[in-house]
C-alpha cells in the first residue's frame, strides 16, 4: 500500500505529475491549494464578491461549487436546462440535490420554457454543430444572469484539461486572437460581465478524485452531442503524451499560464461594439440581432426534434449503447 507524501498515512490517490500519492486530507489541500493560487494570481475575486457558479451537474462545476464554499466565498449556483433528453433531466436532478441537501440557492434557467427551444432542436434547424448552439446559448445565459441578478463575477468549472486541450487546438491552428481569450480571467467591461475559471491548475482525475473523497455524487455521462468531437480528441492527444511523460499536460498549460498573466495588465475585455436590437446584449453590430436572438428567431417553437436524430453516425451507436435506443426517439 503506498504512502501519503506529507504524513506516511495509507493514500487513497497518486499523482504522477507531482511523482507522489495523498492521504484525502493531504490531497484536499493540495487542491485547496491550486484553487487558491489560481484565484490570486489573477485577481479572480474576493471574500467580498458575490460569486455566480455555473453547475451543469458534471465533476467539475460541483466540486468547484463545493471548493468556493469550503474556502468560504459567497455563492449561488446557476444550473441551465439544455433540453439534452435523460442527460439533461439527470443533470438537473443531480445539481438540485446538491444544492438542496447543503440550503445553497440555485437559479435555473430551462431554455424550452424561457425560449422555446432545446439544443437537439436547436442543431437539427439551425444546421450548427449542437455544441456551437449549445455553447452560444449557455455564453448569451451565463451573461444575461449574472448581470440582471447583480453579481460580481461569473464561475466556470472548466479544468486543466479542457484549458489544455483548447490551448493545443489554438496553437495547431495559430489563432493568436483566441490564445488572449483564453486567459482563465475574462474582465468586464462593454456590456460583458467578469468571468473566470478558478479550476484551471486542477486536472479532470483531480476533480473526480475530490468528489469521491467529498462524497459527492455528479453525473457521469459525458453529454451524448459532444462524442467524436475535435476537443475529445486533443484531450485523448495529450492524455497519450502525459502517459509516457507524465507532467506534460500540465506543463504545457501551466507555461501559457505564466506567460499570459504579465500580459493580461493592460489587456481589454472582448470587444463588442454594438448591441442587440432585440435583447441588448453587447454583439458585433446594432443592425442586426445577435447570434441567441438569431437562434431563437430561427427555433423558437419548432417541433422538438429528439437528440438521438441529429447525433451522427458514431456519436448514434455511442449514444445507444449509453442510453438505450428507446430513448430520443
Ligand atoms: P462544458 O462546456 O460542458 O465543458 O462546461 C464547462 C463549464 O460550463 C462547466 O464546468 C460549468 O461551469 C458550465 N456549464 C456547462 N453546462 C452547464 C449547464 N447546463 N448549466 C450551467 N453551467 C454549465
Ligand atoms: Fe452542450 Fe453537450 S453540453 S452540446
Ligand atoms: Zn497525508
Ligand atoms: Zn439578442
């Protein structure tokens, strides 16, 4: 049985990027640490602000949920209902027991109701790729929330890995534009409200392992319209390369962090220089309605289409052997 690092006790993880293995206590503050460390580094926020978390009912968000309060911020929860058949009835089943079970408060938005459509129907209609529909649908919510419900600050969930596996498709294809956004603190500013990724110095296997040993309990499933897509397999690309080189993920993101912070001082905030003529939110031009309303227009009150139909052929197979045929049909 292998020992924890600081104490010598029986360890419940290893860490092969630390070349070490934790006790749960050891490895909570290991992780207690990171999170700090991220959150001062760059300014994310203080005891003073009131933090809005987005918790889709994933590891991530919840034990970031979990983190924040053990560190003793001030938090809501925001959870949005995608429409995603079982995966979102799941999802938001298990964000509200959490909050409950703890008398936390959770605001939620259901798209179906409060706009009239859901992501399968969305990507059916629209053509989009469902995560490009799901992504902007979530961006425009996230925003418009915090903002009306006056909080500080927007959290995200996204981890070490996600940031990495953005980071290498970035540099793939050289978009300098898009490696300024991906700082994990995005100021407010021309109509956008703060947001931030606390959970950026903490892997994905970190943030399982932190829910088992919180006794958490998170929907497994990853979401049935994301198989096959470009990000899983940078995620599998790296995860190959920090196997046989373990620390290379980590390093890899951990070296963009470093050299991004110095630069981020007299960085601004996305630029948008018009806004919606319909909601008001900040957009490329006031001529014409911005990508959400857009969506909604072309949407909004089309026969639900179910998720299994608009999954392509691998993404079906994967989805059937998950979740069953009968369903989404
Ligand atoms: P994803 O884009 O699915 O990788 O999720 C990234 C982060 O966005 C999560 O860690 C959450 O913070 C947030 N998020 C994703 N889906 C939802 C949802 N349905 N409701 C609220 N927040 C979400
Ligand atoms: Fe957005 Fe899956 S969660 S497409
Ligand atoms: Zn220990
Ligand atoms: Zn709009």
């Amino acid at each position: 049985m292998s020992k924890c690092r600081s104490c010598g006790e029986a360890a419940v993880i290893d860490l092969p990027r630390h070349n070490a293995n934790f006790c749960a206590e050891h490895f909570q503050q290991l992780c207690r640490r990171q999170l700090s460390k991220a959150i001062t580094d760059f300014e994310m926020f203080t005891t003073d602000d009131r933090i809005l978390v987005a918790v889709s009912g994933g590891k991530d968000s919840l034990a970031l949920w979990d983190m924040l309060i053990d560190a003793g911020y001030q938090t809501d929860g925001l959870y949005v209902g995608l429409g995603i058949g079982d995966y979102s009835s799941d999802s938001g089943a298990i964000t509200r027991r959490f909050a409950e079970e703890r008398g936390l408060k959770l605001l939620e938005v259901d798209i179906r109701n409060e706009h009239g459509f859901d992501i399968p129907t969305a990507a059916g209609v629209s053509g989009r790729s469902p995560c490009s529909a799901c992504g902007l649908s979530k961006r425009h919510i996230f925003d418009e929330v915090t903002q009306r419900e006056g909080y500080d600050v927007l959290a995200t969930g996204h981890n070490l890995d996600d940031e990495a596996a953005v980071l290498f498709g970035n540099t793939l294809r050289w978009d300098v534009e898009y490696l300024r956004r991906q700082a994990p603190v995005l100021p407010a500013g021309n109509g956008f409200g703060k947001k931030v990724k606390p959970l950026v110095r903490l892997t994905e296997r970190e943030m399982a392992a932190w829910c088992v040993v919180r006794r958490i309990d998170y929907v497994v499933e990853e979401c049935p319209m994301a198989v096959g897509n470009k990000h899983l397999s940078y995620k599998d690309a790296l995860n190959a390369l920090d196997s046989t080189s373990p620390g290379t993920k980590a390093s890899f993101y951990l070296g963009f962090l470093d050299r991004i912070r110095p630069l981020l001082e007299d960085s601004a905030s996305i630029t948008a220089p018009g806004s919606c003529p319909r909601c008001g939110a900040p957009s490329a031009t006031s001529e014409e309605a911005c990508a959400f309303c857009r969506l909604i227009e072309t949407t909004s009150g089309h026969e639900p289409i179910p998720v299994r139909m608009v999954l392509n052929k691998k993404a079906r197979k994967l989805f059937d052997a998950q979740w069953g045929s009968q369903h989404g049909d």
